[in-house]
C-alpha cells in the first residue's frame, strides 16, 4: 500500500510538473483576462460535469467569498451545475446536452468570461455551453484533458492538461483554478494580500 501511495503521488506531481512548466504564461493570460472582465463589471460562468462540477462549485466560491484575500468584494462567479430545478428542466425539455448552454443564453453577456472544464474535452453539454459563449460574445477559458477534444476550438484560453489519466487531469485542474484565483485576487487587491 505504501508503495502504491508513493506512485500515485509520482505520478500526479510529473503530470503537474509537465504541464506549469509549459503553460505557466498562458495560465497568466488567462488570469489577466479574467481580473479584467471582473474590473469591467463582468461576471464568470463555471460548468462541468461530475467532478468537474464540484469543481466548478469550488472556483465560484472561492470567487464570490474569498481566497487569500479575508476583506475583499465580493466577485461574480457562478457555477451552472447547481440550480437543480434549472438542470432538469432543461434535460427534460430539451435534452441533457442543453443543460449549460440555455444558462449561458440566459445569463451570458458580452464581456463575460465562461470556464469550461471537461477532461475529455468532448463532453457535449460542454462543447454546446462555449458555443453559446461564444455566440453570445463571451471569453472562453477551458480547463480541458487529453488533447483539448472538440471544446479547445471554441476557447480564447485552452488550457490542456495532455494526459489520458482523468484523475491526474482533475489534479491539475484543481491546482490551475487556484492559481487563477491567487492571480485573479494579486491584480485587483493587491493592497489586501499578505503573500
């Protein structure tokens, strides 16, 4: 066991290693883009499925309460996968692969920001929601997997963690929403920060 700890531990740390050491400025991008459109007045829509929606719930919480920063405003950010009544309305009436999109419709303007996070990049709810963000003249920063799949063509940011192990992508994806909300909070209140 204490071997198969160890391995799993290697390998999420060589993932993570791999990737911030190629990607690191386009992550920055990404941060700068997002702290402007919050400067501007803008907001940021989350959507994901499965873990990938708890951890869209996760980056909007961060955003809306606080990250390092305790006396801050609040930031706009909200996670599509939470209204349940919303959610099953839509894949009842019009179908599951809707679920995002008609929210984005609803709630995106131009000027907003949509982070999109699907390890296969694939998943058609995600492909249909940036999309729609795009139509709607929205930014689109995709936290994506493997080789960015069908939602990277849709992206202003894609930022692809180039692995086949859903896992370690997560992994990643998790550490890359908290260097985004680190950056997003050091741009606008850099007066309030203590590291």
């Amino acid at each position: 066991m204490i071997e198969r700890i160890s391995a799993i531990v290697a390998d999420s740390l060589e993932v993570k290693r791999r990737y911030f050491a190629a990607h690191a400025a386009e992550i920055a991008r990404a941060a700068e883009t997002l702290a402007e459109v919050f400067r501007r007045g803008g907001k940021l829509l989350i959507c994901g499925n499965g873990g990938s929606a708890a951890d869209a719930q996760h980056i909007a919480g961060e955003f809306i309460n606080q990250f390092l920063c305790r006396e801050r405003g609040a930031l706009p950010a909200l996670a599509l996968s939470t209204d349940g009544g919303v959610l099953t309305c839509i894949a009842n009436d019009t179908g599951f692969e809707r679920v995002f999109a008609r929210q984005v419709e609803a709630l995106g303007v131009e000027g907003d920001v949509l982070l999109a996070i699907t390890t296969s990049g694939n998943s058609p709810n995600i492909v249909a929601a940036a999309r729609q963000a795009r139509l709607r003249e929205m930014r689109v920063i995709g936290l994506l997997g493997r080789d960015g799949g069908r939602v990277r063509e849709f992206c202003d940011f894609a930022l692809v963690v180039e692995s086949d192990d859903t896992q370690r992508i997560q992994e990643t994806h998790n550490l890359i929403g908290h260097i985004l909300c680190d950056l997003v909070e050091l741009s606008l209140y850099p007066d309030q920060r203590n590291s």
